[in-house]
C-alpha cells in the first residue's frame, strides 16, 4: 500500500491511521461528509496494514511527544494489531495514546482494558452526549446499549490507565458540554471540549 497514509504528524505527535471501519457513524465526522482529509493527510486506506508496517514507518518513538491511535476508525477495532505496536514504542521508551469512542469492550465482548495496561499511557475517549438520545441523533451507533457501554468503559477506565479524558463537541444541537463535563469528573476522569469543525 504505497500510497496510504498509515502514520502522520501534527505538532509534537505521531498518529497512527490503524483502520477505516468504525462502531459509530457520527454526523459531525469529516468521513461523513465528503471527505477523506484530515489536514493535509488523505486518511484513505485501500488495505488494513500489518503491525511490521506501522512500526518501521515510526521508527524511534522518543522523536514524539507520544504515538496516538487516531485515522479514520475505530483503533481498537484493530486491538491485536494494537497491542503489538503499542507495546514495540513502550519498549523503546516511547509514549502511547488511543482517541476512542469508548466501545471496545461491546466490540470486543471482554474487558480490554487489562490488556491495555501495560503499554497504554493514556486514554482519550468520545463521550459526545449527555444522554442516550442526544448521543444516538449524533453518533448513529450500530451496536445495541453503546452509550451505557461508553459510559461503563469510561468509568472503569481508570482502575487501569492513569491519564484518562472524556471529550464533547461544542456545537452539535442538543449538546450539554458542562452536563458532560459534571459527569466525567464524578466519574473520576478529565474533560476537555472539543469544537465543531475542528479536526486533529
């Protein structure tokens, strides 16, 4: 695949563009509407890569603030292909992040999060919505219960990673980022807002 795009590079950190499928089909996504870019990266990927692949095109991961799994997917989709990468950049002093929508263990029908632990620094995951409604309009998830999952997976998160942030929208209709924000910290995790229209 000598044409994809499957690591790149905004300010300090190094991305990684693991997958195109994904667990939610989320109306404010660039994916949805028309376009495969995010900044100037065509995110578009003609096969899934193998691990081998991902982890020479890093190379030395302490030349990054941290190696993020973030493309045009869900990453831990991918979660086997995750672990073998995540734990080649611990193992060369380097740090590691997943942005997630919050659903690998409905996915993945376990609790993921052990496997996570030793090599996941942190985590970065898509609440989205105060409510079920609100997240269901938005996210259009294709699994039955996600939003109670991502919640569950959310609080959970912490007894297992110690960097953990819950992230909304601001700008999607219907969208109580300072309800979010209560919610996250009473579920022991930080809260950051992102902003419509904003990618990467």
């Amino acid at each position: 695949m000598p044409n994809d795009t499957l690591t790149y590079k905004i300010r300090d950190s190094l991305y990684i563009n693991l997958t195109d499928r994904c667990t939610l089909e989320c109306q404010f996504c660039p994916k949805y509407n028309g376009t495969n870019f995010v900044h100037e990266f065509d995110l578009t990927l003609h096969e899934r890569p193998l691990a081998e692949e991902i982890i020479n095109q890093i190379g030395d991961p302490k030349k990054y603030k941290e190696i993020v799994f973030c493309g045009y997917g869900e990453p831990t989709l991918k979660l086997k292909v995750l672990l073998v990468i995540a734990k080649d950049v611990k193992s060369k002093g380097g740090k590691v992040r997943i942005n997630t929508d919050g659903l690998a263990n409905l996915s993945n029908k376990k609790n993921v999060l052990p496997e996570m632990s030793n090599c996941i620094d942190a985590l970065s995951i898509s609440m989205n919505a105060q409510t079920e409604a609100v997240y269901n309009r938005h996210c259009q998830p294709a699994l039955k219960g996600s939003f109670d999952a991502m919640l569950k997976f959310i609080e959970l998160a912490p007894k297992y990673i110690d960097d953990v942030t819950a992230t909304a929208i601001d700008g999607l209709e219907g969208v109580d980022i300072q309800a979010c924000k209560k919610m996250a910290v009473a579920m022991g995790v930080k809260f950051r807002t992102r902003y419509l229209d904003h990618v990467g």
